[in-house]
C-alpha cells in the first residue's frame, strides 16, 4: 500500500499545527506550505478536507489561519490518514462482499485492514512528534 502525496502532506501540515499547537495560535496556508514544500493551493485542498472531518479549523481575519480542533495528544495518525486516503480501503470489498461465492483473501484483507487501523490508531500527533 502506498499512500498518496495527499496523504504524506495532510500528515505533514498536521504535525506543522501539532508542534505549534496552544489553544490559540493560528498557522497561514503561507507559513506550513512554506514548511512542508507544497504549493498553497495544493494545501488548501488538503486542509479543506481534514476541516470537514473536524481535524482543523479555520480562523478568518489578519491573524486568520489554521488550528487543531483538539490537543495533539487527542487526534491519531489513523483519523488524518483516513480522512485523506479514502478511510485507508486496501482494495475495494473491505466491509462489503466482493461479489464471489467463497473469496479466500476476503478474511486477509479485512484482517490487514484492522491491524493497519489499529496501529495507525495508536499513534497520536504528539507522539509522532516525539519521535524525531
């Protein structure tokens, strides 16, 4: 499985407003584009979607920007992922039946589905940011 640039830059812009994270700043398209290498419109897409799913919000005004909707230990590298890569399905028939009588892989994607979740959902913002 290969994640998508959509993917690798929400993760990015996410831990940008992790790290910058106090319950008030606000960070511009300008100043984490800058940061992650990605062009600002290509960013506002990005934001867009993890602003639908309750993951940012968006200030408007001179000091208008974007911030985490909650603290960075709340928000899991699972719930950016999923928002971005179409709730992370490794092929089309997780949750549903692919259509064929007796599917052998069937069980092994669900289960691969499951174990990336659940690791995915173990990892918090914060704790990515411990990493480095």
């Amino acid at each position: 499985m290969k994640m998508s640039t959509k993917a690798r830059y929400g993760l990015y812009a996410a831990t940008e407003l992790a790290k910058a994270y106090d319950g008030e700043k606000t960070l511009s398209v300008a100043d984490i584009s800058a940061s992650i290498g990605v062009t600002e419109k290509y960013l506002e897409q990005i934001l867009s979607l993890l602003k639908c799913e309750g993951i940012v919000s968006a200030q408007r005004g001179a000091y208008g920007g974007y911030i985490l909707t909650d603290k960075p230990e709340n928000i899991s590298v699972g719930r950016v992922l999923r928002c971005l890569e179409n709730d992370l399905k490794i092929v089309d028939c997780i949750g549903a039946t692919c259509g064929r009588k007796k599917c052998a892989p069937h069980a092994l994607w669900n289960k691969l589905y499951k174990n990336i979740n659940e690791f995915l959902d173990s990892i918090t913002l914060k704790e990515l940011l411990e990493e480095i």
